[in-house]
C-alpha cells in the first residue's frame, strides 16, 4: 500500500486527492508544523535530507516533490483518465500546468508571504517597523504585480476552456490547485469569473472533498 507523508497545512493534500481520484488505496501519515516557526517537524528529515513533505513511499521507494509524485502515480496507476494522451496538444499543456505550478506560479506566492511576515515575529522587535516597510515595498512594487500577471494568464486560459489542459479534468488541475486556493485566501479571486467557476466545481468533486475530509482544510493565509 502507498504511504503518503503529509503535512498539516500544506501542497501534500494534492497528493491525498489524486490517490482519491485514482481510487488507489493509501495509508495517511501527518506531520504536524512547529507552532511558532510554521517549519516542518525533524519527522520529515528522518524520511528525506530536506525534510519537506509532500512524500509516498510505495513498496519501498521514496518519491519527493509534488510534481515528481504526480509523474509516478500516473505512469504507474493511472488507466488514462488524468492525463491527456501522449503527443496531443492537451499533453503539451498539460505537461505545461504540471510544472508550471511549481516552478512559475508558487515563487511569487511564497515570497509574497515571506514579505508581508517581515513585521511580525520571529523578526526581532526593534527591526520589525523597518522590516515592515521594506516588506510592503517589495510587494507593492514588484511582488503583487507579478501575481496580478499570473491571474491574467489562468483567467485566460480557463476562459477558453473548463481546465487548465482543455476539456477535460486532468492532475494538471490537481497541480494548480494550491496557487488558485493561495491566491484566493491572501488576495481573493471574486474578480477573476473563469478562475472562480473553475475553483467551484473543484470543490464540487466527490474526490477533491474525500481528500478534504481526510487532511482537513487549508488555510493558507497562515502556511508558509
């Protein structure tokens, strides 16, 4: 059986719901953050020398990183449902979001936290009044922009069409799905339509909510 090591909080609940949408059995692991710092327990690093989650240990392999993840699990599992075929342009774009998430979409996101926490705790208190200033310039200048162009280019795409590959739902919108639910807990997405329905009827999925009930709601304003 799958041994799926996730975080409270965190990218490891894509994974519960892929193995949900595959119909894959699976043993649920969770890790619970440190109060005060958000990080990952020293748990994590007993499994992997990074010490972050999301990890399957599948027969005795261990697979890191979301999108690696998501790569074994349908190459070995899946019978054709969340991945376009090979060599079609819905694989292209598929192939596309898959790694887009990680790779463009989540570093914006993640510094835009990084920034607004420069005011705060565990910042030293006497620098916390600079920190702060700094931390809203870089968002306001740059970082928020940034975002705003992300946005665009979802709204766009799911304009076109009902997901990120095309016509059909695939792990590409189990891959987006943590950048669309950061940016709707820190900025909000009412103005975006496309990017709103497309967000409703994730949550309308009986696999999407199956994975809810087992690794609870995020709540992303607060995760690192």
């Amino acid at each position: 059986m799958i041994t799926v090591h996730h975080l409270d909080n965190s990218r490891s609940l894509r994974i519960v719901w892929l193995l949900e949408a595959l119909q894959q059995a699976y043993e649920l692991v969770t890790h619970h953050r440190y109060p005060q710092t958000l990080l990952a327990p020293e748990s994590l690093k007993r499994l992997h020398p990074l010490g972050k989650a999301p990890l399957i240990v599948d027969e005795g392999l261990t697979v890191a990183e979301s999108g690696a993840i998501i790569d074994y699990l349908i190459e070995r599992y899946d019978e054709g449902h969340l991945a376009p075929p090979v060599g079609t342009p819905e694989h292209r774009d598929y192939r596309y979001w898959l790694h887009y998430a990680e790779g463009s979409a989540m570093p914006p996101l993640v510094m835009h936290l990084v920034f607004s926490r420069l005011g705060k705790p565990p910042v030293p208190a006497l620098l916390r009044p600079v920190a702060g200033k700094l931390g809203q310039g870089v968002q306001a200048k740059f970082l928020n922009p940034e975002i705003e162009r992300h946005l665009a280019f979802w709204e766009s795409t799911l304009a076109e069409h009902a997901w990120f590959a095309g016509s059909d739902f695939t792990a590409a919108d189990i891959q987006m799905s943590f950048p669309v639910l950061a940016v709707e807990s820190r900025r909000g997405i009412k103005d975006f339509p496309a990017i709103v329905d497309w967000l409703a009827r994730v949550r309308e999925r009986p696999d999407y909510q199956r994975a809810v009930a087992q690794t609870g709601e995020l709540n992303l304003s607060a995760s690192r």
